[in-house]
C-alpha cells in the first residue's frame, strides 16, 4: 500500500520539477524582452506566460 504513495509522490515531484523548469525559461525569456524588446518582437513574454498554462 506504501508503494503507490511512494510512486504518486515520485510522480508529484517529477511534474513539480518539470514545471519548476518550465516557469524558470518564461521567467528568463520575460525578463530578456523587458531588457530588449526589440529582441523577439513576435513573440511576447507574456504570450510565453500563457502558452504553459
């Protein structure tokens, strides 16, 4: 019974770190078009934001 407690939690961890990553590259992006928005002038970082959710 443990073992589908320890399995949830492993796959609980892996999305939380998946996202975790996901979140920090729109972060990044979002913060390169503030500093240069002429950068990726088709691309928003809010649009970013948006498409992982």
């Amino acid at each position: 019974d443990i073992h589908k407690y320890e399995n949830f939690l492993a796959v609980l961890q892996q999305a939380c770190s998946q996202a975790n990553r996901q979140l920090s590259k729109a972060s990044k992006r979002l913060l390169e078009d503030v500093k240069n928005p002429e950068l990726r002038k088709g691309q928003s970082g809010v649009w970013m934001i948006a498409s992982l959710m």
